[in-house]
C-alpha cells in the first residue's frame, strides 16, 4: 500500500476509535414562562453564559422563556420525563408533588423579601428544598420574584371589595382559601393566558408581582391595582433527582457553584424589577395604584390569615414559626427593627 494511503487508514481508524470515548456534551434545557426581562428570565440566560465560559464543550443550556415550550400545566411533567432538565416555577404550582411549599402561600407571612431570604437561607428554609424529592424532584435553589400586588377594574380597599370578584390565581389550594376568605371567586389558570382571560373579562382581577404585571402588560387591561403586598411570588430551581444524579461529580460540583452565583444576581434583579417596574406603571398613567392605610391593610389581615390554620398541618407549624421569626429581621442590614 503506498505509504499515503497507508497514513488515511490510519488517521481514519483513529478517529473512528477515538470517537466513542469522548464524553458526549449534555444539553440541559431550561423551560420557563416569563418574559427574558424579568428577573428569572435574566437568570436562566446567566446561568447559561456561566455554564458556557465554565463547561463548554461538557455542557450546554438551552433556555426556552415565555411558555414557548411548556406552560405552567406540563412543565413539571415534561421535567420528570426528561423532556427538559431545569425549570423554575413558582413554590405555589408543586401542589400535586408536595403540600410543604404552601407555606410560600400563606397571605401575609412573609413580611418582605428580606424575611423571605432569612427563612430561605436558614436551615428550615433549606431543608424544605428537598420537600419534593420523593417524587423525583430535587430543588437546587430558592430565586426571589418579589410581592405580590392586587388587581381588578375597581378599587379593591377593603375585603368586601373583591367580594364576587373572579381572580386569576396559579394553582394552589392555598391561595385558593385566602381569596375564598374574602368571598371571592378564585380560578386557577396557566400564566400563560392571564393577559387575555383580563382583556376579554373572562375574570376580573389578579395577583402578581410588579415585574410580571409589567412585563405581561396586565396594567393595561386593569383599572386598578392595589400595593396589598399580601403574598410573595418566590420560585424554585428544579431538576430531576434522575438527570442529577446522571452527572458526573465534577459537573454537579461546577453547576452548583455556578446556580449559587445565579441565584445572588437574581435576587439583585428581582429587588431592582420591584422598584423599577412599579415606577414604570405609575409613570405609565395606565392605570390607578392605591396604598392601603394601616386600618385598611389590617383588615386585609383579618379577613385572609385564618387561612394559615387551615394549612398548618400541611406547611408545618415549625416552619411557620421560623418565618415569623424572620420578619422581625432585616436581613440586608443585619438589625433588629
Ligand atoms: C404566575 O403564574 O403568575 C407566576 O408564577 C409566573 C412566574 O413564573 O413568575
């Protein structure tokens, strides 16, 4: 064989061997339904550039924002057939999975979002991470969207106000109660079709945060918002307990010092969106903001904190206990007030 010939079949051969031993890139698609500019969506994208710098050619994210892939009903379904490896969701959608993140639900618990990273760093806080884990699901970090915000085209001052009122809620029996506690008419609905469920008046009114209210437009088709801070919208960074437990020790080790430092940024976006985007809408001129007088909010409180006994047994009284504790704690300044 003439000696170049010979040189190709070798070149070939080893490539053809070589070939099976290199390890194959993992893709991890990360399926969420906000908007890229929301504090989440600018996360999922961090997340991915991180990945991108630290495991290129190992790893890679694909990130699919504003239900472009799965809605709030199939996303944890398709998570835990392996359709897609990371997810975000709102601690309010897992109720089918576990009862224990309720606790997020429960109206007027969480004073803001400084108690809510004093109990998410705390050690309760953490050990509810692994809530859902019987059912194949591992919780790799809490992410802050902010409070949550009233809306209907009236004026809601008092809790007689949203009495017959039909509001869009995520899905959770919790939240469920603390609208029923008002005599109102909570439906549960995907976020996806909140904007036009409003337009078409298919309901009246909603909850959400100042980030998801402006970035899904809901101020446009809503005359009047209230600065309730009733609730707080907090995610969790999902996987399955069976593609983790797939990946190399290396990766997991890399991937979690990478969502460590993601979830520090998200939670610095998601304090910048409460403030920038409630301006935007008040700047808008789009719609009317009301604030509560301290007689009005503590009504608010009367009428919707029965619901905490309710679902006690299920969120755990120790863990409403921590959470008290915290919202006496200003976490950012590390005082007493
Ligand atoms: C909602 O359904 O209102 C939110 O959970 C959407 C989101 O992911 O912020």
């Amino acid at each position: 064989m003439p000696i170049m010939r010979l040189f190709a079949v070798l070149i070939i051969c080893s490539l053809a061997f070589s070939q099976p031993l290199m390890a194959k890139e993992i893709v991890i698609k990360f399926s969420h339904v906000t908007t890229e500019k929301t504090p989440k969506g600018k996360a999922a994208k961090y997340l991915q550039e991180l990945v991108t710098q630290r495991l290129k050619g190992k790893v890679r994210v694909d990130v699919y924002p504003n239900s472009q892939l799965y809605n709030d009903k199939e996303v944890l379904k398709a998570l835990l057939l392996g359709d897609i490896q990371l997810a975000a969701p709102s601690l309010s959608k897992f109720g089918k999975y576990t009862k224990k993140w309720g606790l997020f639900d429960l109206p007027f618990l969480f004073k803001d979002a400084d108690a809510v990273a004093c109990f998410t760093n705390g050690a309760k806080g953490q050990a509810l991470l692994g809530a859902a884990s019987d059912k194949g699901l591992k919780g790799l970090g809490y992410w802050l969207n902010g409070m949550k915000q009233l809306s209907a085209n009236k004026p809601l001052i008092t809790p007689d106000n949203a009495k017959g009122e039909k509001f869009r809620i995520m899905s959770s029996d919790v939240l469920e109660a603390q609208f029923k506690a008002v005599g109102a008419n909570p439906q549960k609905m995907s976020f996806s079709e909140v904007y036009n469920a409003l337009s078409t008046g298919v309901i009246d009114g909603q909850e959400n945060t100042w980030s998801n209210i402006r970035t899904k437009k809901f101020f446009e088709v809503q005359s009047d918002f209230t600065e309730s801070n009733h609730g707080v919208l907090e995610y969790v960074l999902v996987t399955s307990t069976e593609f983790w437990n797939s990946l190399p020790k290396d990766i997991q080790t890399e991937l979690s010092a990478i969502i460590k430092e993601v979830t520090l940024k998200e939670t610095q976006w998601a304090l910048e969106a409460a403030r920038a985007d409630k301006e935007f809408i008040i700047a808008s001129g789009r719609t009317n903001i009301h604030s509560l007088t301290d007689a009005q909010a503590a009504q608010w409180v009367a009428a919707m904190k029965p619901v905490w006994k309710q679902f006690e047994d299920n969120v755990g009284a120790d863990n409403i206990k921590a959470v008290l504790q915290c919202s006496q704690v200003n976490v950012v300044s590390n005082e007493r007030e």
